[in-house]
C-alpha cells in the first residue's frame, strides 16, 4: 500500500498521480498545501516540498526524482501496467534523453511558466490575504508558455512521444505542468496544432481521468479542462 | 571519450567533475559561463545550462540529473573505479535516499545559499557592468548556509556518508556546493565540527584534487581553499 501527500494543483503531485496510474498502483491520497507550514509535514520531509509517498513497511519517499526513480526500479512486471516499457524506456541515450526533458519541465518549465500561474491565480485567490493578480507576470509568463508549446511540437513532431518511440515519464511530467494552467484555461491550444494533438493523446490515457476530476474550491476548471475533444 | 562542458566555479559542474573523478573517466573540459548567450551553445543545450557530457559516438548529456544516471547505468566495471558501490549505492531505500538529498542540494541548498554567493560575489566581480554585492541577500543566503550546514552535521552523524553506509552521489552533490562557497571563503566551518569532518573527508578524496587546482581570474581563492586540514 501506498500512501501519496498531494495537492490538486501541484504540477510535480500530478506527475507521479499519472506514474501511479500508469503503473495501476491506487494510493490513498492526502491533501497537503504546498505553502504549509505545518511542522508534522516537515517532519515526514524537510525539504517542505510535495509530493511525498509513503511505502507501507517501506521507506517515505520525497520529490518526483525519488519517487519515479524509486517506483521505476520496483515496479510490478509490465503486464500489470499501462506503461509497457516503464518509466524510463529504451537505451541508457533514450533514458537520458527522457531525464533532460524530465528536468526540463520540473525545472525550466515550472520556472518560465507554471510557478507564476500557479502563485499569481491558484494560491493567491484561495489566501484570505491574498493580493490581486500581478498581470505583467503573468504577461510574461504566458509569452514563455507559447515558446514552450512550440518546443512540445517540434518533438512530437520529430518522435512518437516526447523522448523517443514510447511513452515515458518525460510526456508525464509535461502533460502535468500543462494540466494545471489548463484547468485556469490559460494554455493557448491553437497556437501549436502538433503540442494539441500530443496533449490530447495524453490526456485521454485512463490514467489522467482522475486529474480531470479534480476541483480546488472556489476555482471553476475552464470549459474544456475535462474535454478530450478541446 | 568524454568532453565536459562545465564552468570552474557552477556547483553542479563540479558535481559531474567529482563523478568523473570517482568514474576514473578524465573528460576534456571545454570552459563555458553559466550565463552564456552563445547560440552555439544553445544549439547543444537548449536549456542553456552546465554542465553537459559529450561521449564520443554517443549522446549529448545535459544537465547533472541526465548525466549522472547515465554514467551510473553505463559506468565501467566497479573495480576500475574509486567509488566502489557506484554512484546510487545500497537498495532502492537508500538510492531513493541518495536522491532526495540529491534534489536537496541542486534545488535546496542552491536556491537557499549557492546562487546568491555565486551572483553577487562571482558573476557580479567578472562582469564588466556588475554592481556591488547586495550585503542584505549575502547575509540572508549566511544564515541559510549555517543551517544546512547544521543539516549536513546532522545527517553525517546518524550515518557513515549522507545517505546511508557508503560515498554516494549525495556527498558529490553536497561538497560541490560547498566547495565553490569555500573557494570564497564563506563557510563557516566552526559552526558545525560535524559538517568539517565530513567535508575533509570528501575534500581529501584523489576526484577532488582538480577542483583545488581551480582559478576564476580576479578571484583569488580563499586560504583555507587548497588546505586539507581547515
């Protein structure tokens, strides 16, 4: 059994809820905010960071590097999951490949986008202290998104999925930074047909149904946020 | 054949650097700044970010994250190299463990402590337009260090290295870090005996040797730099 330290809206719990499903394993889940302060969660990581899963008579496990590594190396045999070739297919080049793009996502994807969508519209309207929006940011933010939809199409162009022949956790971590600003209804499909047509592909997998049925209170999901055919 | 892309002074070039060393693997270093806007470059890593492995006949690696589980998978027989249990030692526990602290020092520590040295008191005295160093951010970064540094002491204690019996890319990752701090001489090594320990311990290793002989031009490295018994 595995228990998961979530938030609905955290790019990097949604990656490994899509690496759960993918690999038919069914955590319980339990909601955390990733601006806690509360010090039971820091007990569990000190890092204060999300997602954690905790392995029943197993070890806790801190961040999507330790996590999806961690379920890569103990996975159940690959006719028990979606994921035909695990996590990380291919050769030790093919691999690589898939971490560069997996860094590249959590890091400078997070970084030149998903960060300030994530403070400026989700975190600051659920804080009673919260302040209006900053829309020179998020401006700026939207701009780099646009550039980051072309990079997505011009891999899905090139390869069947992001890294290579298979699906890998690179279009995982992907689809998870763009499911939350399109749950805001921010991302700009019809600027990249190729990134639309690659998204849709994920987002279709049975994995991502329960990321569809997330709600955070008081934020509405955009009109197309659980359409497949957007 | 290996050529290294890498910076004297970027932490996470060092931290590959140390691995080589560890790997018995005596890439060529072609020197490029963190802060680069040669397209080229860019060509090679669209990222922009160091350091990036060249294997000859082989892929392009970028980034610490890539690099090093490639290395780990593809590294030569064990008895070829220092670090006897590779990189990612023990079971999936304790590699999860490895790479938690991984992340805790690349993303962590880094944005706690690292960028602000390396801004304000490297980039800033080797650009030709820098400003002075902002004295409010230095302290603030001076405090974080004294508490990671209480982190590492803490760890360091409970275990024979940070993430369990054996030298792993965890200590790699931390003393890097830590080694371009103390090129500076910001380390205050009195605050934590524990922590000194074990920094001499890995600062006496033979992989770490080339990172002593380092020299950034107009930077003269602190007196303790070179010192195996600070």
């Amino acid at each position: 059994m595995y228990t998961l330290i979530h938030y609905p809206l955290c790019p990097f719990s949604r990656s490994i809820r899509l690496v759960a499903g993918e690999l038919k394993i069914d955590p319980l889940l339990v909601e955390e905010h990733p601006h806690t302060s509360d010090p039971e969660f820091f007990e569990i990581n000190p890092a204060g960071t999300l997602p954690v899963m905790i392995v029943d008579d197993g070890p806790v496990l801190c961040g999507p590097y330790a996590i999806s590594e961690y379920l890569s190396e103990t996975r159940p045999s690959t006719s028990d999951t979606q994921l035909n070739n695990g996590l990380f297919p291919g050769d030790a080049a093919v691999r690589a490949e898939t971490r560069r793009l997996v860094d590249w996502f959590h890091v400078k994807f997070y970084n030149d986008v998903s960060i300030c969508f994530l403070e400026e519209k989700i975190y600051k309207s659920t804080d009673p202290d919260g302040t209006a929006p900053d829309i020179k940011m998020l401006r700026a933010a939207h701009q780099n998104l646009k550039t980051h939809l072309r990079y997505i199409g011009t891999l899905s162009e090139q390869r069947n999925w992001l890294s290579g022949e298979d699906l890998s956790f690179a279009d995982l971590a992907a689809a998870a930074q763009l499911s939350c600003l399109d749950y805001l209804g921010d991302v700009p499909w019809d600027e990249c047909e190729a990134a639309r047509i690659w998204y849709a592909r994920v987002k279709s997998r049975p994995s991502f149904q329960s990321l569809l049925r997330d709600r955070v209170p008081g934020l509405i999901p955009s009109s197309i946020y659980t359409n497949l055919d957007f």
